[in-house]
C-alpha cells in the first residue's frame, strides 16, 4: 500500500492494550474489532496522518495495517 496522501486511521483498544502502539488500520471496522476483543468494550481512536508519518503500511495483510508513531494527540470516537 502506497500512501501519497493524508490518510486517516484508527486505533480500537481495551484495558489492556498498550496505549497509543505503533499499530493503526484504515479501516474503522478492523479497529471496532479490536475495541471490542475479549468481551471487553474499549475505545477507538482516529487521528490524520501525513504521508511522511507512515512508516509502513500493508493492505494484503487482513487488517490494513499502518505503522505510525502518532506525536498528535488523537480523537476518541468511543
């Protein structure tokens, strides 16, 4: 996965997760999974990223996961 502009991506933890990890998703469904893993209901996070804050991402790996270490403080969205 190429990113060449801003992308948007989020972040689904429980309790138990280790906050703010360098693990994000594109897709906000992948990240209510997270969220909700263990029967716990955790919280999800969004935050915008430039191309130049990604360190990797991967489209073919079920999760769409992007590497990142996010500075900015993201938004909750639950």
């Amino acid at each position: 996965m190429v990113v060449d502009k801003p992308i948007t991506v989020y972040r689904g933890e429980i309790d138990k997760s280790v906050h703010m990890g360098l693990s994000w998703t594109s897709s906000l469904e992948i990240a209510k999974k997270f969220a909700s893993r263990f029967g716990k209901q955790g919280n999800i996070y969004r935050v915008k990223l430039a191309p130049e804050m990604v360190l990797a991402a991967y489209s073919d790996d079920g999760e769409h996961e992007v590497l990142s270490i996010v500075r900015d403080a993201p938004q909750v969205m639950c």
